[in-house]
C-alpha cells in the first residue's frame, strides 16, 4: 500500500449530506461532478427520459423515469446517474433500491468514468439494464446483466425490445433517441 492512500479521507454519506456542490461518493472517496452539461447531451437526457416515459405508460407499467437524482448504494458510495428507472413510484428521497435500468450520456468529461467505474459498480449491483448513449457517434448501447452477472450487449440497431420489473415489456424507439 502507498503511504500516500492512508491520508486520502474516506468520507460516508452522512459526511456527503452535509456537502454544497455536486459531487458523487464512489467507495468513501468524494468526486467532484463536471459542469452542467452542453446542448446535445441535455437533448438526449431529454429524448431518452421521453422514450422511456412513453414506452412505461404504453406498457401500463409500474415504473418511474427520474433524472439527475442520488442513487445511495451504501454507507460510502452514492452515484447520480444521468437517468434512472425505479419499479414502483417515485422514492421520497434519493434512490436506495437498485433501479431497473441506469442510463449515462457520455461526455467528454464523463466517458472514461461511465464505461469503466461505473460500469462496474452497475454491473456489481446487479442492475439489470444499463443504457449508455454516445452523442459523438449517435449510438446507443444497450447492457444487460446475464445470468453470470456480467453485462452482454443487446441488439438496438432501430428498437430496443426489453422486460423490466416483473413483466413489463418495453419498446423504445431508437431512432427517435437521435432526432
């Protein structure tokens, strides 16, 4: 172990509560959040958010779209994914449950940290739809978690076709995404 590590802080959540600011909490170390984002990136929050919506209420599921909202993972890990999509209502709070779908937009800022770490920390909590939308290359990729707990991509070529929470056949649109 590096003599530096054992001066890093590991901070809790009740430590992240009292923070101002935007800041995600991965494993007791704070990460500062990057600015707000730029024009296509709050388009394609916009688009997804609104294909999910849509594809929820055609399938009468019991589902909840949320953005930009703290996903509390444990005691020193809090995330704030770009999108979220809870089985049932809305929490009262922050997101405590593992949500049924994770959404990211890559940014130049972000990209590194949404396929790699929290890629990961998805994968690890055992979310079972992970969709990851690149602006640069207007592409979305789809992960979901297979029986071995690792992500495999799905097919999204011109719809996304999956199941969330208990039976509730999804059909996005993914073209439309892009428009």
């Amino acid at each position: 172990m590096s003599t530096a590590r054992q001066f890093i802080p590991h901070y809790t959540v009740d430590d992240y509560r009292l923070w101002t600011g935007d800041w995600e909490l991965w494993s007791g170390v704070a990460v500062a959040m990057t600015p707000s984002p730029f024009g296509k990136h709050s388009k394609l929050l916009i688009n997804v958010g609104s294909a999910l919506k849509t594809a929820i209420d055609a399938a009468e599921c019991d589902a909840t779209v949320l953005g930009e909202i703290d996903w509390i993972i444990s005691s020193d890990t809090v995330l704030r994914p770009d999108l979220v999509v809870v089985c049932g209502n809305e929490p009262e709070k922050h997101v405590e449950d593992t949500p049924a779908i994770v959404v990211e937009i890559l940014s130049e800022a972000t990209r590194e940290r949404d396929l790699t770490f929290k890629r990961s920390i998805y994968e690890t909590q055992a979310v079972e739809f992970y969709l990851i939308v690149d602006p640069e290359s207007d592409e979305l990729t789809a992960l979901q978690l297979s029986d071995d707990g690792e992500y495999v991509a799905l097919e999204t070529s011109e719809s996304l076709h999956i199941e969330i929470c208990d039976h509730c056949p999804l059909s996005i649109n993914v073209d439309r995404v892009f428009r």
